[in-house]
C-alpha cells in the first residue's frame, strides 16, 4: 500500500489519495449545534515568551473595529461570553477569562447566506515601539472553522493605513505586511484550528526596527462560519524555538489514526512520526524526536528515538519527501518530519505516546521548551475498528450530526467511515455512537430508523453516487428508547461478511420521517483526519467530505457480541394489513412479543407460545415495528397498518 503522510498543522497542503478512488469530493455547510455537554479538560497554557506589547480584550478600548463599507457591515465583536447567533453556530473560543473578540460571519449570512464579500477588520488602536528588535513576532489564541469561500490575514503597517481591499483571492504578501493566518485549511469546508489553538506569526520583515507598528486581523469572505481572537502577544521572536506540531501513530502507515485498531489489522510495525518546526531564527543543529509508548499502568512498552536517518523534507513544491532523508542544520522557518516504523506487541489495551523534540539550542533546559511535545492516544483490540477514539482519549473533542443537520437530510441522510483492511477479516456488525452518549440533551429521538451497509470505496463519486450499491447491508433497524438511554446501537448483518484486503466504507442511512424522530452520531474532531476519513451524503445532492471520525465502528469476527439468530419460521401476514394480524411459528416455547410505533412507543406488549392472531383495528393506521424475541434470538419485523 502506498504510504501516504498527513501533515495536519503544517503552513502547507499535501494532496490525498486513497483506497480505491479518485475522486475529488468537497463538502457543503452543516447545521451545528455547540456541545451541553463535554469531555474536554482544557487549560490556557502560560506565555513561554515576554510580550512587548499584550492585549486579552477585557480592555475594548485598545482595538478599533470597522469594515469596508463598499463591502459590507459586518464588525467584530469584543466582550465576555460571547456566543455564535447564526443558523450553523460553532461553539465560543475556549477562554482563560471568557474575554475574546468574535468575527460571526454565519449570523451576517443569515439561514441562506449572503452574497456580498465581506471585509471586517480588528485593529491595534495604538502603534507598539519595536526599534529596538530584529526580530518580531506575533503570538495570539484563536479558534477559527472554515467554510467554503474565506481568508484570514494579519496585516501590519508602520504608518496607520492598511489596504481596504482585501478579498479571498488576495494573495499573501509579507513584504507588504500581509500575512496569510491558515493557507492550510482556508476553504476546506469545516477544517478548523482546534480550539483554541496557539499561532505565532513571524512579522519581522514588515515590523523588526520600526518605531511604529500597528498589528489588524482582517476577515474576507461571504458566509462563513466564525473566526476568535484571544490573548494577543506582539514579541521578540527567541533565537532557539523548535515546536513539535504533532506527533501520529498509524498502523497502516497512511496518516490515517484509528482510535481503535484489531490486532488482526497490525502487522510486525505501526508507523509513528512527527513534525518539527523551527520557529527561531538562529538555525538549530542536532535537531532529534523521541517517543514514549506506556501502556494503562503506566509501564514502558516502547522508547524510541529519532534522528537524522529518520528526517525528510520537503520538495521543491512544497510536498513532504519521504524518498530520502535530509540532514541538519534546520534552518529558521523550515520544517522537518521524522517517520520510522515501530516494532510494537498488538496487545490489547490503552496506550500513550509521548513525542518530544529537541535541538542543541532547544531542550529542556530552555526557555522555550513548552512547545516541544505532544501526546497521541490509541488502543489495540480484539474486534472493535473505530475511527474515532470517544473513550480512549482522555481530553476528546466532538460534534453530532445527523438527519437535522442539512436541509434535505431529513430521510436517507447517510453516514460514513473509511476503513483500511490490511488483512482479510469477517466482519459482523458496525457499533453506532449516538448524541446521547455525548450530551446531556441529545437531539436523538426514538423512532426512527437507520440501515448498515458496506460500500466499495470507487464507487463513492461526487457526481453518480447510487445509494442502493452496496457490498452487503444490515436489516432496518428501528431506534427505541432504550437505545438513546444507552447512547449506542450495535446492529449485526444477518451473517458475516467477508472483506479482502482493501479500503471500504461503512455507512449509516438514517430515516427520521420528516424529522420527527432524528437520529444524530458523534463526530470525533479531536484528532484531526484526511478528509476521505468521513464521507455524508445528502439525498438528492451528492457525496460530500464533511466532519472528521464519524463514531461507526467496525465489529471484526463472527458475532457482534449478541445473539443475532433469527426465529426458525417465522411468518407475519398479511403485511400490509388491516390490523388483523397473523404470527405463525415453527417452533414452540415461550417468547416475547413486542410492538414500537415510528416514535419507539411501545403499544403492546405480551408474552406467546404458540401462532396467534393479533387485533390491532385500534391503532392508527402507519408503520410498526413487531419484535418477537426468546432467549435464543431476535427477530423485528417492520409492517404496515392501512
């Protein structure tokens, strides 16, 4: 398999191939609702540098706020406790104080957006003295989300103008003070910083030994989502400041980090790399990375260490090179990434990886070593393949989406999760995480019913998607109340299905009947995927790439862990009916039998022991769900009352 290497935070883009398809899909805008419940510990991390000039917005008064006019009227915003008020809101920054600037583009836009470019600015009120610095940064908290048609500059001048004409086709251009924030992910729909994430922008060309330097954020775009400003640092920039940007650990090599891999998937080594960015500006010699893996009691299982036979650069476009390494000195605003293949025991369990840099100029007894390390989480298992890690990670940070979050999402709304098979493996099921088992409120209401289907990758284009070509797919299966109490659903396929070495999707269809009864699933954005990694599609539209590890899991082996036998002979007629309703049986003993309506209600409930004739005259007429069930097997029927 092609190795293919993600890099998530880097100031460049590397294209993404995979699995069986070409195809090159884009997203389209979701409906979010910020989290009432989450899992997420976060704390503001102190400064590791002396700030020159420092604002956290508790004073408005040292920023001036405005727009183009010719453009539009949307300002920013500066208070406490500000909050997203459009139709799609993300959720506010994360905040030492709760005081921040908001730029919300999405409330501008209205429920179906405006069509104007827009052009708001966010400016120092007054000039800060930097004649005594060669060398100058800026350091700032920000939580930004991008949707289609955007850009986020920084822009600096040392006379008090600024350009007005800013659009999202301006290119960057440092030498005339203007800075591009996120090149990585502006225009890729719902890539985002993390929030909050910690920038540092190196300005020097347009500031170092000015007397006067004015600092603006300036948004440009039309209906976006929102972008906050925090905590903002102007600063000498240090001679010796390497950053760890992340650290990865992919079984298969690809970028792609499974919250949970079968150890049948794991083969003798699991990749684990690293991307080191020299942000000083003296150019740092023995540049190296280590690795830490502990298991759940903290005992040791791996130490490795990274040096220059592991180091690759990048091409002379910009991609990551991994046909041969390069050696060192790293020079000042160069990146490195480090990658080797780790002997590793597949046992099941927990496990953490601690990445660290370090350089001569840069290690732990330096003053700017808190940016070196970085922590990455997973778990080996038995038969469980999850995307997402909701449970293994200790600090997770999540979403929902589902039938309620697009326009024509209602019913046949889709799902999915992209799965690498190494190996040729049964699988028995998939494991649904519903909102439920995230938030306090769901939006997940019983009654509703979704289908699991596994899905050849190739046939996945933008363009001529087929909702019924699927591989194999489960029954329909109907969400009751016990479900959203639980928070997920696990629904097998009537036997195993056997999956050859390759890239697959599994897919969720969701039907909510108008979206009376919608189902939502967790999206697990903590650590962020190639963007093939979860796929929607939208009835009536397309395939788009929309979130980031959708919570579907894979169940490897025979069974899902239940019984899923059906009922030897069982015969439920006519269907559609009148409300007389015939249960025939082939076997005797004692069973269950159970009736939900669309919304989960049960209307009856009563033990059988043999074929019997239910009068249901008295219900209304729509579609119900019989669940006849022993302590051998289950079977649901879904009928029809006319």
């Amino acid at each position: 398999m092609k190795r293919i290497i993600t890099l998530f935070f880097a100031f460049l883009l590397i294209a993404m191939s995979f699995g069986q398809s070409s195809s090159n899909i884009t997203a389209k805008k979701m409906k979010s609702e910020p989290r009432v419940q989450s899992q997420v510990n976060f704390e503001i991390q102190p400064r590791a540098i002396d700030c020159i000039w420092e604002s956290d917005f508790t004073n408005a008064s040292e920023w001036v706020t405005d727009h183009d006019s010719n453009d539009c009227s949307l300002d920013w915003e500066i208070g406490q406790n500000l909050e997203c008020g459009g139709f799609y809101p993300i959720d506010a920054i994360d905040s030492a104080d709760g005081y921040y600037a908001m730029l919300d583009s999405d409330e501008y836009g209205g429920e179906e957006g405006g069509t104007e470019t827009e052009d708001s600015w966010l400016t120092m009120a007054n000039p800060v003295d930097c004649s005594n610095y060669n060398n100058v940064i800026v350091e700032f908290d920000t939580w930004y989300q991008s949707y289609s048609t955007e850009r986020c500059f920084l822009v600096v001048s040392t006379d008090g103008t600024f350009p007005t004409n800013l659009d999202p086709t301006t290119e960057a251009d440092p030498a005339n003070g203007i800075y591009e924030l996120f090149p990585d992910i502006s225009g890729d729909v719902q890539a985002n910083t993390g929030n909050p994430a910690t920038r540092r922008i190196n300005i020097t060309e347009a500031a170092a030994g000015q007397s006067q330097v004015w600092v603006r954020f300036n948004w440009t775009g039309t209906w976006g989502y929102a972008w906050f400003i925090d905590r903002v640092c102007v600063a000498e920039q240090p001679a010796d400041d390497i950053s760890l940007d992340y650290g990865v650990v992919s079984h298969n090599g690809t970028g792609e980090e499974y919250g949970r891999v079968p150890t049948g998937q794991i083969g003798n080594t699991v990749n684990c790399a690293g991307q080191v960015f020299n942000f000083g500006y003296a150019d740092q010699t023995n540049v190296m990375m280590s690795m830490d893996v502990v298991d759940e009691s903290n005992y040791n299982v791996a130490s490795v260490d990274f040096g220059e036979d592991d180091m690759y650069g990048l091409d002379t476009e910009g991609y990551l090179d991994l046909s041969t390494t390069i050696s060192g000195p790293v020079a000042t605003d160069q990146i490195v990434y480090f990658s080797k293949d780790v002997g590793m025991s597949p046992t099941p369990g927990v496990y953490t990886a601690t990445f660290t840099a370090s350089s001569d100029g840069d290690n732990e007894n330096g003053e700017s070593f808190g940016d070196n390390s970085a922590v990455r989480e997973f778990a080996f298992t038995d038969n469980i393949y999850s995307s997402d890690g909701l449970g293994v990670y200790s600090n997770a940070d999540y979403t929902r989406m589902g039938t309620g979050s697009f326009l024509d999402g209602s019913d046949g709304f889709m799902m999915m999760s992209y799965y690498d098979i190494s190996a040729g493996t049964n699988v028995a099921g998939a494991t649904i995480m519903l909102d439920s088992y995230g938030y306090s409120t769901p939006a997940t209401v019983a009654g509703g019913e979704l289908v699991v289907a596994i899905r050849d990758t190739s046939l996945l284009s933008s363009e001529s998607f087929d909702p019924t070509d699927v591989i194999d797919q489960t029954d329909f299966y109907l969400v009751t109340e016990s479900d959203v109490a639980n928070g997920f659903i696990t629904v097998p396929f009537s036997s195993p299905v056997y999956l050859s070495p390759n890239a697959y999707y599994i897919s969720v269809e969701m039907y909510s009947n108008g979206n009376e009864s919608d189902i939502y699933i967790l999206d697990d954005e903590t650590v962020p995927q190639p963007s093939y990694l979860s796929m929607i599609y939208i009835p009536g539209d397309q395939v788009y790439s929309n979130g980031n590890a959708a919570a579907i899991r894979l169940i490897t082996g025979e069974s899902v862990g239940v019984d899923e036998n059906k009922i030897a002979g069982l015969n439920i007629y006519p269907n559609p009916s009148n409300g007389m309703l015939n249960i025939e049986l082939d076997e005797q003993g004692q069973f269950n039998l159970e009736i939900n309506d669309m919304l989960g209600k049960v209307v009856c409930n009563k033990s059988i022991s043999s074929n019997t004739m239910l009068d249901l005259t008295d219900l209304d007429k729509g579609i119900y769900f019989v669940k006849l069930s022993n302590s051998a097997a289950t079977q649901t029927t879904k009928v029809i009352i006319e």
